[in-house]
C-alpha cells in the first residue's frame, strides 16, 4: 500500500504544478492585454478652431484657441462637452467641434463598461451614505439636488456641493450667512435655510 501511495502522490504533485504554470501563463497573458489596451487613448480631430476651457459652463475660463485639424485626447465626454488634453493643458471643448477617431472596438467597450460601473458605484454609494443620514425621503431629495426651506447648512451642503463663497454676520445669538453659489444666492440664519435667490450681476 506505502509503495502505491507514493507514485500517487507523485503524480497529483506534478499535476498540481503543471496547472499552477497554466494559470500563471493565462494571468500573464490577460495582464498584458489589459496593460496594451490601457495604453490606448482616443483621440478627435478638431473640425474647426475651439476654444479650450479650463471649467466647462464658464465660457470665460478660456486656456487657449485649439487650431482646425489638430489631435487631442480625449479623457471623457457628454452631451456637450468633450474632456481632453492638448499639449500639456487639459480642459473642455464643444463636442460639436470635434469628430472621433476610430479607436479599437474592444477598448471602446471596455472603456464604457468601466466608466458605467464607476459612476453606478458612486452612485449607489453616495445615495446609501444619504439614506443612512436622512433617511429615504429626505435622501431622495436631496440627491436630486433639491433645496428647501428649513434645511441645515450639512444638508444644503450635501444637495449642492461646497459653497464658492460664504458672508456671515454675527449679530449677539443670531447668525445670519448668505452662501454664494454661481448663479444662486442662499441665506441661513442660525444655521437654517431660509430664502434664496439669483446673483444679481
């Protein structure tokens, strides 16, 4: 029995191994097909002159004309707007300016699958982060970016983003802030929302 134990267990050991160097070739060979199609970046060919903006929406942040014909790169996109860098600049331009080389089928699947389940995990995972905070009703609303009266500043906050500026004065028990947004004025008093407006230019 001892002599047709070790014959056995000689065979299963160069068989475990034989499948060890298998699997290591297959990682082998998918890293390096992930790593070349990584490499790839699609470009667009600018059909006429374009302005680069360093902040999309804000048409007065303009980095630089892009000339007619010329390559960028293209780090992602909208309806709108392209992303992309041109020489060592990086900013958006109209999608409408640009036409899209053709780049290989695969990466462009890849890309997209990629980027839908990075923004279905920062969805699902902000959405849950304000469903534990507010609960669903309240999460709900603010997750569609809605404001009303009555809300503290953490909740105004978590709807709208960061303020671009804040004036606050304090007046004995009262405090009273007007938060400044692009186009959008919204004024707290002791730490709730009481009215807003537009920025009156």
């Amino acid at each position: 029995m001892k002599k047709l134990l070790v014959p056995i267990m000689f065979i299963i050991g160069i068989l475990s191994l034989s499948a060890q160097t298998d699997k290591t070739a297959l990682l082998q060979d998918l890293e390096a097909i992930q790593s070349h199609n990584q490499d790839i970046t699609p470009t667009a060919t600018i059909k006429s002159s374009t302005r680069l903006f360093k902040i999309k929406d804000d048409l007065t942040s303009v980095l630089l004309i892009i000339p007619s014909g010329s390559v960028v790169s293209v780090l992602s996109s909208d309806s709108t707007y392209l992303q992309v860098s041109f020489g060592e600049n990086e900013g958006y331009i109209y999608s409408k300016h640009a036409v899209m080389d053709k780049a290989p089928d695969t990466f462009n699947e890849m890309q997209s699958a990629r980027e839908a389940k990075s923004r279905q995990v920062e969805t699902d995972s902000r959405y849950d982060a304000l469903e534990r905070k507010y609960g669903s009703a309240m999460a709900a609303r603010i997750y569609a970016g809605k404001i009303w009266k009555g809300m503290n500043s953490d909740m105004v906050r978590d709807s709208w983003g960061a303020t671009e500026k804040i004036n606050r004065v304090v007046n004995g028990s009262i405090i009273r802030e007007e938060w400044i947004y692009r186009s959008t004025w919204l004024y707290f008093e002791n730490n709730t929302l009481l009215n807003w407006g537009p920025v009156k230019k």
